[in-house]
C-alpha cells in the first residue's frame, strides 16, 4: 500500500554508496526516511595495501535496490523531484569520454600509491615528512596537505600513473565515486567543493569561491584536463538522463544535485549542524566531527577544517579507519556459522544479539584490550603499518569479553581522537550525537558514554543518517528547507550518561591503550617491511 503523504510533498531518492554496497531510500523533503533498500557489492582487497571495488557492479546494485524499493509501494515515485547522492570518500574512478569506467575503483582504503606520495612531498629541509616550502603551500591555501598514509585520490592517482600507465592514458576524467554516481545520472563529468578536497589541489581560502588552484595542481603533478568541474553539493548539475529514469523508474524532470561524501551527509544527517555540534560515526568506517566557522589545520593529529556540504560553511575533516568493520571481521573470521551471531543477510536484530553476547563481560572486558587497527590508521594518527591486536589473553578470558574489548577498543581510538578534535575547536564537546550502524547497539552507545566521559545521543534510525542527510542537502538544494531548520527534524531515540563508576577503569584502559601504540608501531614497521621483501619477486 502506498504511504498516506499530503499531496504536496515532494519526495527525494537518496543513494548512499558505502563500501559494503549501496543503500537507496526515498526521503520526504524535510528528513522522514520512509524506507530503503540495500544491495551487495564486492570488496577486492589484494597484498600491499590493495582495495578496489567495480563501478559497474555499484550501478547495478543502485538499479536493482531503486526496483526493489518502489516494488514495496512506500509511496508514488512520480513525486520524487531531485536524486540525491553520497557516497564514500576519497576513491578515484577512472572513466573515459563516455563517463564508463576504464578500471575498478581505487577506494579509500587503499595505500599502494604511499611511495610515490613521498616522493612527491619531500625535500631537503622536512617538517612532519614535508619539504617545509611545499606543507606551507598546501596548508595556507587548501588547509591540509596530502596524507603521507598514501589513501587519497592523489596518491591513488600517482599509483595509476606510475603501475597502471594504460588505465590512466584511457582515463578522460579522475572522478571521487560520488561523482562517478552523478555523471552516471545525468551525463556530467563535475565534481564538489567538498568532494575534490583530499586531492589537495583547490583554493578553499574564501569558502565561496573554492577553485581549482594553478600553482596546486603544478606541485601535485596534476593536469588540469583530467579533472572535472566544480559546483556546490547544493547545486542542481541537470536532470536525469532519459534512459537513467527509466532504469530507475523516476519522473524524467527528476533533477540531481550536487550531493557530498559520506562524511558531510552524515553531519547533516546527524542533525548537528550548528557550529561545534558533534557527531561520531560508526560504519566500516568511523569519524568524530563538527562543522566550525574557521579554516584550521592539524598536521600531527591528521586532521583539518574542509569546505562542508553546507554552502559557505567548513566541517573538521578525520577518520578512524576501522569500527564497524572490526565487527564483520570479528563476525566472519572467529565465529561459527551457527553461532548466534552468524547470519547470512545481517538482520535488524545482529546487535541486539552483540548486545546480549556481550552483556555478561564488565567494563574493562576482564582485563582484554583490542587495538582496532585491521588496516592501518589514519587519525589521530596516520600509520598505514599498524596492526590490530588483542592483548591479555588469559585462560580465564571468555568470548563475552573479547566482543566487549571490541566494542571498546574502537571507542577507546575515537576518545584519542576526541582530544584532538577538542583542542582543534577550542572548546569540549558534549552531547555527542551517534549516528551509523553500530549506533543501534545501545550497548555501545553506552560504552562511548563511559570510554567519552561525554553524553551521548542516539539518533533516531541511524543506519539512514547518509541518506538522511543526502536527501536533506538536495532539498537545500531546491529551497524546500533552509539549514537552520534541520536539527528540529532529526529526532533523538536515546541517551546515555557516562557511569562515574566506571570512570577509573576506562582512564587506565586510556593510558594503556596509548601506551600500546607507542611501545609497538616499530614492530609492526618492521613485520610490514618484511612482508613485502617477501612479496617483492
């Protein structure tokens, strides 16, 4: 049966492209998901730091999600006026004249262009691994510099350039994977402000007149041609594509905006959208962010203020490398399949499960600790070697407690982060907004209360914050709403206090998770370099 919606409330299709598939929603012009549907893609991870995914196999999972959802008949799609899209961050696309992929997706987990990165930055006199006259360059104008981790679209670039010489000739346009998803919609090669930012060649100075920057691109070793145009995550790029309605059974008037990466829809989604506002974000991977009034940089801690999806606005840009995804690993490697935890389809109810599977082990996880390291870090500190690790097994150690010291280890990597990003505002930063997949796990969002020592609040559907706030910025887009307007529609399902029971066993934990890191990134320097002499023929 059809939603009963008042005739004229315009609907928006939000597509939200994570790295485990797409999820597609229609969303009311004001935030009200009124349902969605996901569909699987496939992660293609190989040695030496490797991570590709296949455009084509994301556009089909769009169609097929898009099909599915208007066959539940939620509401009439002849009232979707704008297409709104998000997606994951920091990914390069190679696509030719035609917009079609040359080559799989170079996603933002992957680290192989490192090498070139610093070879790229270096020189004689070096701040933090920088030249000094190049960090100057980069920082003044476009408020970060290219991460030495080697997981952004100009490192991803390089590698092609230099490994995969073929593809990178083939490629018409360098395109982040959210843009990949508009060129397919409406036939554009055009990138956004915020989208192109971690390719670290645009002027973001005034933050109304972001722009391709000529002294910027000649350091990263950039042509101009291979990149695309420029427009606001509010802008409307042009309708559908005639034969892209169709597939997705939209009205042909149907129009598509700009739209933004996973971490700026998820600030707007969250609706946190107030300077200093915080929200944590916990999928695959995880985020601790605000929006702020000001252009800053943090070099040592990996983190700075980038233009936001919101016009004329800036947001703090980080992110822990791992959350969620130490729970699919820990899932799909330590569990047996008839474990209670082990479903095929991921069900609504996996962290009730996770919640109850846990539940028995105390704060502290009886002594174990987990670092959350599975594939490197990037923030608060950018280590691309750094491994994952449980630490004091014991004989009397119990499951319970290895799913709990998960759940911590994670928050405890986001309370490292918390005090960077606190001495980066300026100011502490409480309530703290959860948003994300794992936020449906009340016990975790207790955990963060008590690992933060902050109140947090549990965003109502949080697994919909990315198209929430996809759908939200293409009604800015078309004036259905104005930004002031978004937190009265983004609700709180919960909140949690921090226990000050608890405080004394998550400080010492703190203390020791640092220490951790300290006493081992040489070990795993080492253990990493060996390997890949091993993979070397």
């Amino acid at each position: 049966m059809l939603r009963d919606l008042p005739m004229a409330e315009p609907l928006i299709l939000a597509i939200d492209l994570g790295t485990s598939g797409p999820k597609v929603a229609l969303v009311t012009a004001t935030g009200t998901v009124l349902g969605g549907e996901t569909a699987p893609t496939t992660l293609h991870l190989s040695e030496g730091g490797g991570a590709e995914q296949d455009p084509a196999q994301w556009w089909s999972a769009i169609v097929e999600a898009t099909q599915r959802l208007h066959a539940r008949g939620l509401a009439d799609p002849g009232r979707v006026v704008a297409v709104g899209v998000t997606s994951q961050w920091a990914g390069t696309v190679p696509v030719d004249a035609e917009g079609q992929a040359v080559g799989r997706a170079i996603i933002w987990m992957d680290s192989r262009g490192a090498r070139y990165i610093d070879e790229l930055v270096g020189g004689l006199v070096k701040l933090e691994g920088y030249a000094a006259h190049k960090l100057w360059t980069w920082i003044r104008r476009t408020g970060g510099a290219p991460s030495l981790v080697g997981k952004e679209p100009l490192s991803h670039i390089l590698f092609l350039r230099h490994e995969r010489p073929e593809q990178y000739e083939a490629a018409a346009k360098l395109l982040e994977p959210k843009d990949y998803l508009v060129s397919r919609l409406t036939g554009r090669a055009i990138a956004t402000y915020d989208s192109i930012a971690l390719h670290w060649v645009t002027d973001n100075r005034d933050i109304d007149r972001v722009d391709y920057d000529p002294a910027l691109l000649k350091l990263a070793g950039l042509t101009r041609d291979k990149l695309p145009s420029l427009c606001g995550a509010t802008d409307v790029v042009g309708p559908l594509l005639p034969k892209v309605a169709r597939a997705l059974g939209l009205p042909p008037e149907a129009v598509v905006v700009g739209g933004t990466p996973d971490v700026q829809s998820a600030a707007v989604g969250s609706g946190a959208v107030a300077d200093g506002q915080a929200h944590v974000y916990l999928g695959t991977s995880s985020w601790l962010s605000c929006h702020v009034p000001f252009k800053k940089t943090d070099l040592r801690n990996n983190m700075a203020s980038l233009p936001s999806a919101l016009p004329g606005r800036y947001f703090v840009a980080n992110e822990q490398e791992t959350a969620g995804a130490c729970l699919s690993w820990l899932r799909d490697n330590l569990v047996h399949a008839d474990d209670a935890l082990q479903t095929p389809d991921a069900p609504d109810d996996f962290f009730a499960r996770l919640d109850r599977a846990a539940s028995s082990s105390q704060p502290g996880a009886g002594g174990v600790m987990f670092t959350p390291w599975l594939y490197g870090e990037r923030c608060p500190i950018a280590d691309h070697t750094v491994r994952a690790s449980f630490l004091n097994l014991s004989l009397t150690s119990t499951r319970a407690d290895m799913l709990r010291a998960v759940l911590e280890g994670v928050a405890l990597n986001s309370r490292w982060l918390l005090g960077a990003v606190e001495r980066f505002v300026g100011h502490r930063l409480d309530p703290i907004r959860v948003i994300g997949g794992g936020a449906r796990s009340a016990l975790w969002c207790q955990i963060y209360a008590d690992v933060l020592d902050r109140r947090i609040e549990q965003v109502e559907d949080p697994l919909q914050c990315n198209a929430r706030g996809a759908a939200l910025i293409a009604s800015l887009g078309l004036g259905l709403i104005d930004a002031e307007s978004i937190p009265k529609h983004v609700g709180v399902a919960a909140r949690f206090s921090p226990r000050a029971e608890h405080r004394h066993v998550y400080d010492r934990h703190f203390d020791e998770f640092r220490v951790v890191y300290r006493r081992t990134r040489a070990i795993y320097a080492r253990m990493h370099r060996d390997a890949e002499q091993r993979r070397s023929p």
